[in-house]
C-alpha cells in the first residue's frame, strides 16, 4: 500500500511537471488574434490553479513556522495573480462576445458567455477568499 506521504511525493512532482510544461507553451504563444489572446489566458489561469494546488500539498508537509509563513505568502499573491488573470480574461470574454455577435456567430457568442459568466463567479469566489 502506497502511503499518503508517497501519493502527495507523485503529485507534486506532477504538477511542478504540468506548470513547466504550461509556462513552455505560454512562452510560445503570442496573440495576434482576440480568440488567441482567450487561449493564453485560459492557459495562465491553469497554470495558476496548477501552482495553488502544489502550494496547498506543500503547506501539508512543511514542519517550520517560517517556511509557512513563506507558502502563505506565496499562496496570497497566487490568488492575487489569480483574480488579476480573471479580470482580463473576463474583458477578452466580453469583447470577443461582443465581436461574435456583431459577426452573427450567436451560438458561439452564448457559449462564451457561460464560460464569462463561471469566470465571474470565480472572480467572486477568490475575491471573497482574499483577506
């Protein structure tokens, strides 16, 4: 039997895997397009959800007051980096919303302001969370 040590050991290694990986392809893509500049923001807000989660697994394992008080630390500016993430992306929404309807792409547009409205209720959530 694996133990819990062992489990959070995998999945660090994972995410600190998965957050290079996102920072890579960021680094690669340069919008020149609405929709682009959509991609890259959704890409950021994983790579920022990623790094809370590894975060959250860190502060599990740490023993000493000061290197919590640094998780800590990091995990406020994560969420701030978070809601500032949500905030354009939220701006890219409407405009790309905006432009789809002007085109006549309506079914398009709709599904985009679900994804605008979970974005906004996101924002609230991590608002709500910030001290």
């Amino acid at each position: 039997m694996i133990s819990d040590e062992a489990v959070r050991n995998i999945q660090k290694r994972k995410l600190r895997r998965i957050i290079g990986e996102t920072d890579f392809i960021i680094s690669l893509r340069r919008p020149y397009t609405l929709s682009e500049a959509h991609e890259i923001s959704e890409l950021k807000l994983e790579k920022i959800k990623f790094q809370l989660e590894l975060n959250y697994l860190m502060l599990q394992d740490v023993d000493g007051s000061d290197e919590r008080k640094q998780l800590e630390e990091e995990r406020k500016e994560l969420q701030e980096s978070l809601a500032a993430e949500l905030s354009n992306g939220l701006e890219i929404l409407e405009t790309l919303t905006n432009n789809l309807r002007d085109m006549g792409a309506y079914d398009k547009a709709e599904e985009l302001e679900i994804l605008r409205d979970v974005r906004e209720s996101e924002l609230e959530e991590v608002k709500g969370k910030a001290p």
